[in-house]
C-alpha cells in the first residue's frame, strides 16, 4: 500500500524525468487512428480530413490530381546532436500531377514581426529528376498562391533547388533518399520588403547553426498553408514524404530532441536518492 510520502516520493521522481514544450505554434505528428478530436487521421487519402491539430484549421485541400495520403509509418531523424522527438505515421505524395495543402490557423505576413522557426522531416523514394516537394501557400492551394517551393530539380538527379518568396537558387544541395530534417527561419519585419528568409538542413539540433544552406533578405514573406507538391514524367518511383511539423518562435521547440524512457534501475535509483533524503531530514528534525 503507498503511503502519502511513498506518493510524493513518487510523484517527485516523475518531475525529474518528465519535459513538457512550450511555445509551439503548430505540431503535426500525422497520429493514425479513429479519433479526429484526438488529432488522429485515417490512413488513406487525406483529402476531406480536418482532425484538430494544433496549428492548423480547416480540412485539407486537393488543388490537384489525387492529393497526398496518410500513411501509418512515420519518419525518423538523427543526427550526432540526438535524435528529433516523433511519433505517429506521415503523409506522403504517392500520386502524379498533384498538390494538397492545410491551412495554418495564423499563418505570417507583413502584420507579423519577429523570428519564426518551421522545421519539419523530408524525404524522398529515389533521387531521380522531376519536380516534387514542400510548399508554402497564400491564400489557397493553386500554383499561382505557392510563395516557397523546396523541391526536387526538375532535369537533375540529386539536386534540390529554393525559390522562396522570390528568391530563387538552383542546386543549394544533393539530396539522397535519407530522411533529411529541415528548419525554416522567418525574420519578420512590418516594414516592406525587409523580411529574412534562412533555411537549414539537418542541422544541430540544441544550437541554431552560425552558417545557413541558404539565405535571402530583403523579402516580402507571407504564407499560410503547408502542403506537398508533385509533378513528374516518367515510371520511376518519386513518392516524397512529410513529417513532424512544427513552428515556434524557439529555436529548442521545433529541434525537440527525445528524451529516453527512464530504465526501472533509473526510476528506482532516483526514488532511492528522494528517500535518503527525506529520511535524513526526518532524522535531523527528530534530532532538533
């Protein structure tokens, strides 16, 4: 039977090992299941789909072909740094000619100010030419509301190309068919034309790196929604896939690193530590 100290005790043991975010604008785990109000997606396609995530509002929307699908196997991401925190399946562009986005609940503008973090993981089946990857929309889902396009060149394997916000650059890096971890960020400013746009790639994930892949300044940033995009030729497979999504305007909340379930000897050690404690201070006050 526990006794009130053995509860504190325990509940004290639990603070230690227990890390809550703070500060996330959006999170997007693409959780598999039968409960939208618990964030949780239908494993098929995801046009129609409008589980409550936080971040996002609204059903996801085919501009399109057939759109991109939920899958139940998710992403995963290391590095020397430590590993990103994920959980649940992905979504995945499966389909030819198509493009599918979400709305963000509060998306950035020329209203917005201050430093943005988006960071998400990417990955592609082949390295193989044709256009296809991440975008960021305004507005709505067309080719015309695309402001950011992270994507696969369209002529030459490997190559990863960026044109955000009108600043545009072929070849920024090759790019296998690892999982690849992306962080976005935003330096928002009112005043036009005076936005900052920084872009890194499986950087380290407890310090925000001093040298960026790419970089441009003096732009007009706005976006709204986040979404997929493919457009190939040929029978070769150039599925892509998108993961853990998250925004903050923490550097540290969206590189969440995950923390190891604590092992039974470490659990038993740290109550052992909190017991000593207590029963030397009990002795002490019995002494007093």
């Amino acid at each position: 039977m526990n006794t009130p100290n053995t509860l504190a005790i325990l509940a004290a043991s639990s603070i230690l090992v227990t890390s809550t975010a703070q500060a996330i604008i959006v999170q997007e785990n693409f959780l598999t299941g039968a409960n939208p109000a618990a964030g949780e997606y239908t494993v098929g396609s995801v046009s129609g789909q409008n589980p409550t995530v936080t971040g996002f509002t609204g059903a996801w929307n085919i501009n399109a072909g057939g759109g991109p699908v939920i899958e139940s196997a998710g992403l995963s991401y290391s590095n020397a740094s430590g590993t990103v925190a994920s959980s649940g399946g992905a979504i995945a562009m499966t389909n030819n000619n198509s493009r599918g986005g979400r709305q963000l609940t509060a998306g950035l503008d020329d209203s917005s100010s201050g430093t943005y973090y988006l960071s998400f993981m990417y990955q592609q089946a082949s390295t193989f030419s044709g256009y296809r990857g991440i975008d960021l929309f305004d507005g709505g889902t067309g080719s015309t509301n695309r402001t950011l396009g992270l994507t696969q060149d369209s002529t030459n394997d490997y190559e990863l190309n960026i044109n955000a916000f009108g600043a545009t650059q072929d070849n920024i890096s090759t790019i296998g068919t690892d999982v690849v971890f992306f962080v976005m960020r935003f330096d928002m400013n009112s005043t036009a034309e005076s936005d900052t746009f920084t872009l890194y790639m499986n950087p380290d994930l407890a310090n925000e790196p001093s040298v960026a892949l790419f970089s441009a300044s003096g732009l007009d940033i706005s976006f709204d929604y986040i979404g997929l995009e493919r457009y190939t030729s040929g029978s070769s497979n150039r599925t892509i896939w998108l993961d853990e999504i998250r925004m903050s305007q923490d550097y540290n909340e969206v590189t969440t690193v995950a923390v190891p379930e604590p092992t039974a000897s470490a659990m038993i050690s740290g109550i052992c530590i909190l017991t000593g404690a207590f029963v030397i201070r009990r002795r002490r006050q019995a002494m007093a």
